[in-house]
C-alpha cells in the first residue's frame, strides 16, 4: 500500500517536472521566435534604407537648384539616421561595425550641413559635386554587399539568434563558420578603406556619433560577483532562481556586465546592463505581461520618483511623461540653476498594475552627464529670442534649457511652449544667436502631467 503510493507520488512529481519543462521550453521558444523576428526586420529595413539612400544620394546628382537639393539632402540626412537606428537593433553588440556606422555619420552630416545653407549664395562647389559622386559609388558598394549577405540568410535559411549565440561564443570557433558575420566583417572592412579614400570637402568636420565612453563615471571597477549583487539591488530581484553573467567582448564602445536574472517567485526574466566602472546601470529590462491598470499616472510617477532617489539620483525633475497598454514612461532630466539639461535623461517605466519598475533606460544620462558643466550666461533676453517666434504662437510657458542639436553641440536654448489652435509646441532658441535651433509638435499623450511635478 504504502508502496504503491509512493510510487503515485514520484509519477505526480515526474508529470509536473515534465510539464514545467514543457511550459519553460515553449515560453523560450516563444522569446527566440519573437526576438529572430524583430532581428530580421531590422536587418530588411536596413537594406531598404540602404536601397533608398543610394537612389537618393544619385538623385542629388542631377539636381541644380536649391528648391530640389535642399529636401534631397535633408532626406539623405534623415535614411541615414534611420539606417543608424537598425543598426542598434541587430545583435552585433559584441562585434565591431563600427566603420559602417562611421560612414553613415558622415554621409549625414555632409548632407545635413549642406543641405541647411543658402545655396543659392553659397552652391555646391566641385570638391563636394565630387565628394557627391564619391559617396554614391561608395553606397552603392555597401548596397551590393548588403544584399549579398540578405541572399545568403534567405538561400540558406539562417538566424539571427546564431549570430548572437556565435558572437557570445568565448572560444570563437563558432564565429569562423557563421556566414552572416563574415558577411558583415567583409562589409565593415571595406567600409573602412572607403572612409580612408573619400573626401568630405574643406569645410567638412566630420562629427561622430554621441561620446558613449561614458568618460564621467564615477565609481571602481566592479567585479562579476558586484555586477550579480547590484543587478539584484536595481531590479529588486533579491530571490533569483538563474544568474547568468556576460562581460562585453574586445570591440564594445565601453566596458559592461550584462546580467540576466530569473525571479524564483514570479518567474519572470529580467536583464540589466551595468558600467563596469562604478556598476551604473544602463538599461533595465522587465517584458512580464501588465495585466489591467489599477493605479493612475500619478501614483506611477511616484514610484519612479521614489526609485531614482533610492538609486542616488539628485537635482532631476519630471519632463514628460505618457501612458501605454498599462504601462507608465517618466523620463526626468537633470536641473542645474534652473536650466533643465536635456540630455541628462533618465527613463523609467512603471506597471500601473502594481506599481513595479519595469525598465530603465539611463544611456543618455550616463553619457552626457557632468558635475563640472558650465552654463554660460545668455548673450540675448528672453524678449529677444521671443521677436523670433511666430505671432501665431500663443506662448504658455518659457524657461531656459539645454539641449543637444542636431550636429551633436549641447547648445544654451530659450524653451518656449505655446500653441496654435489645438496643437502644442516646444520650440528652442539659441540663447547665443537667436537662432531657432528645434521645433517640437507635443502630442496629447506626451504632454507633462502638471500635478506631479
């Protein structure tokens, strides 16, 4: 008797390990599934950005009038950004690509500054007609290749996710037999002896990405056993079942943990990224489900406030925040004098059915921060940088502010926001020339909540 249940008891407990194995396999297969996808489709939109901007860098050289040159440019400037922003959606964390991303820097800050001068004063001169046709071969190359590489995933039916698998791959033996890499290195290779051979013009500085070296930290270097207890302290996960710890590989821009932690009580995955300086985190990621809201905006909000002063955060104030599919996003900048600095941002998401912090995004802190930052004193009054608004602008408010333009100069701005008719806008006016540096449409979600300030 006694035996038989035993043995009822063991086949319970072999079925129910089964079955959680089964679930967990299935949950996994269901991230890699979705994680694949949004790999390839960022690696299409890629080569159709890439596609576009060849014809359109080919356009600009038919063209001899500032009418039709100037929005060419401007939409040169704009695939590149885009292009950029695939690129940060592919895994090649671990592998330099660095070349490729140079290039498109380059060709976006030759269009753009070209595109925003009067050329009917000041026309393209032959050493940029030239650079022109330079950049265009040089696309046209990068296009080529990109297709190639786009045809070997398709003929030979390969993943994204054996990318990332190969790429984390320490003994690198995987990283020799991937296609897609190779494909990828012979790309950023030949990019780099294109960026040696072409010539942006005289006037051309050229004008990198955003310094992510994160040069500002404060703080040690931390080992992986700090990096595992202060993933835990930022996520809350004080009671993780799995822990797993990579380091980044030769090649990173900067040094970081990532640490992903398995909770033993929800379940749930969770990954952070930490400087290896200081132990900073970077991003915090939580993709639980958010079941139906239960509390407010408001109430989120000041679980956010709460959360960056427990991490030590000081001087930030709220900027804006926006609501949805039951998630809160508070995004808070630094204060210094009461000029809001911009990009000092720090982003933090809130699930309104409990109030949990699910996500962090702190990059734009951690990049631009500084404790030494000196805000110079206006060359011009605020009534002045006024006169160059519209008429039509009803102002509400006007404060001063920092922001980072779009040749990446962090630049001493009057702030106004104002509406016409039903709209609302923020606009910036360099406080040093009176320049208007960025016109903002604020949509109702983005809107600042006044009562939580």
């Amino acid at each position: 008797m006694i035996r038989n249940i035993v043995i009822a008891v063991l086949l319970i407990g072999l079925v129910g390990t089964a079955y959680w194995a089964y679930q967990d396999h299935q949950e996994k297969i269901a991230i890699m599934n979705q994680t694949e996808n949004n790999y390839q489709r960022a690696f299409n939109d890629l080569n159709y950005q890439i596609d576009v901007l060849n014809d359109k860098i080919g356009t600009t050289l038919a063209m001899n009038t500032k009418d039709s040159l100037s929005p060419a440019l401007a939409e040169v400037w704009r695939l590149t950004s885009e292009a950029h922003n695939n690129v940060g959606h592919l895994p090649l964390t671990l592998m330099p690509f660095h070349e490729t991303e140079k290039f498109l820097t380059n060709i976006g800050d030759f269009a753009y500054k070209t595109s925003v001068r009067d050329l009917d004063k000041s026309p393209l001169s032959d050493e940029e007609y030239n650079t022109l046709k330079a950049l265009y071969s040089d696309a046209t190359e990068i296009r080529d290749e990109l297709r190639s590489v786009q045809r070997k995933i398709s003929d030979n039916d390969l993943r994204w996710m054996d990318v990332e698998t190969a790429l984390a791959d320490t003994k690198g033996d995987s990283q020799r037999d991937n296609q897609v890499i190779d494909g990828l290195k012979t790309i950023d290779k030949n990019v780099k002896s294109i960026g040696q051979k072409s010539e942006y013009g005289p006037t051309f500085t050229s004008v990198e990405e955003k310094n992510i070296d994160y040069k500002n930290l404060s703080g040690k270097e931390i080992t992986r056993k700090e990096a595992i207890e202060l993933a835990k302290k930022y996520t809350g996960v004080s009671n993780a079942k799995t822990v797993s710890v990579t380091a980044n590989k030769d090649g990173s821009k900067y040094e970081f943990y990532h640490v992903n932690l398995k909770s033993a009580s929800t379940g749930n995955m969770i990954g952070i990224d930490l400087t290896k300086k200081g132990g900073h985190p970077i991003y915090i990621i939580n993709d639980r489900q958010v079941s139906d809201a239960k509390i407010g905006l408001n109430d989120g909000y000041k679980k956010a406030r709460q959360y960056l002063n427990n991490m030590g955060y000081q001087n930030m104030e709220l900027f804006e925040s926006t609501q949805y599919n039951n998630v809160g996003v508070y995004t808070f900048v630094t204060v210094k004098d009461q000029v809001r600095i911009y990009p000092e941002a720090i982003r933090i998401k809130v699930a309104l059915d409990n109030g949990d912090i699910i996500g962090l995004g702190a990059d734009d802190y951690l990049q631009n921060h500084d404790k030494e930052r000196k805000i110079n004193k206006p060359a011009i009054t605020e009534k002045e940088a006024e006169k160059q608004i519209s008429g039509k602008v009803m102002i509400m408010e006007k404060r001063l502010a920092v922001i980072t333009n779009n040749l990446y100069e962090d630049v001493l701005c009057y702030e106004f926001m104002g509406t016409v008719g039903d709209d609302t806008y923020r606009i910036f006016i360099n406080a040093e020339n009176g320049h208007e540096e960025k016109v903002e449409i604020m949509h109702e979600a983005r809107k600042v909540y006044d009562d939580v300030s």
